[in-house]
C-alpha cells in the first residue's frame, strides 16, 4: 500500500495514539497505585507494567557463601568465600556476564531463608531442609566447588554482612551438615 494513502495515515495516527496512551498509562501506575486499581483488566493481564527499581526497604546487608572442608583425619579447614566478590568495573552497568551465576547464588540463598524460616514456623523437622530446591542447589554449587585433594566432606555456611555498619559484625545465618564427597572410582551402592 502507497504511505500517502489516507488509510495508511489513519491507522499509523490511531496506533501512534494508542501507544502513548500506554506509555503514559504505564509512567502514572509507576507513581500512583490508583491506576492499576481503577483499570484491573489491564493490569491483571500485565498490559499495565509495575516495576519496582527502588526497594521501600533497601537491602543493608550482603549474604555470602562460604564452605570448609574436613579432611580423612576430621581436620575442619577455614572458611573460605565459594564466590568471590568481582571488583566493579564502568562497564559492568551493561555488560556483566558473571553477575548471572552470582545473581543466582544470592536468590538461592534468599529463598533458603524463607524456606527455613516456613519450616520453623510450620514446626517441621529441622532436617527438612535438606530436601528443599534451594538447599540442594545451593549444595551442588559447593560440591563442584574447587577443593583440595584431602577433602573428603564439605559444609556450607551463609553469612550475613553488613558492610555500612558501624558496628560491623558478621552473623552466621545457616550452617549445613558435612556432606562427604562420592568419589568416581567407588562403586555406586
């Protein structure tokens, strides 16, 4: 069709229009709760976008993951950080390739304190745990881990920093049992 035809004009004009209504719908539901409230058809779809870029409670505290290993003759070694702080680099605001395996490694974290803390609440047994998707992901990231060739057990260990604190403190928020490594030359039983 010719782009000076009026039907082509009429159509490019009616969804120039309907793309900013949305435009402009979407930036006053970022401000407004009212504007998803009054259109619920639009926002229950997900035509109406919500994000939240700005926490109403920023985080204060960072959760690292760190793991020790015990050898044959029960020495427990220090703990060590499973994944190691990256220095930020400017580019990192758009290219960051490594944020996605520690992005992962803190949601895991986060959703195993929920799950420990719904099985505290629920008065389930402590050893539950350890059949969460969270606890056994987290364990396969520490098992594949490098380590010694001494080691024969490893447990992990979150710790909570907060870094900004003038009373800086370290708190341990889980520690897992050990967990011995399978070595390839056994037989599996």
């Amino acid at each position: 069709m010719d782009s000076s035809h009026p039907l082509c004009t009429t159509i490019d004009f009616a969804l120039a229009g309907l793309f900013t209504a949305w435009f402009l719908i979407s930036v006053a539901a970022q401000l407004s709760d009212d504007v998803q409230a009054r259109m619920p058809a639009l926002s229950g779809a997900g035509l109406i976008p919500r994000w939240a870029f700005f926490a109403p409670r920023p985080a204060t505290h960072d959760t690292h993951l760190m793991c020790r290993d015990r050898d044959s003759f029960g020495t427990i070694g220090e703990l060590v950080p499973v994944t190691s702080p990256e220095s930020r680099r400017w580019f990192h605001a758009v290219w960051n390739p490594n944020k996605f395996h520690t992005k992962v490694v803190d949601d895991l974290m986060a959703a195993m304190a929920v799950q420990k803390r719904d099985i505290e609440h629920h008065d389930f047994a402590e050893q539950s745990l350890m059949l969460t998707v969270p606890y056994i992901a987290l364990l396969h990231i520490v098992m594949h881990a490098r380590r010694p060739e001494t080691s024969v057990a490893r447990q992990f260990v979150i710790v909570n920093d907060q870094p900004f604190s003038p009373d800086r403190h370290p708190e341990v928020g889980f520690v897992s049992k050990f967990h011995a490594f399978s070595r390839v030359d056994e037989p599996c039983t």
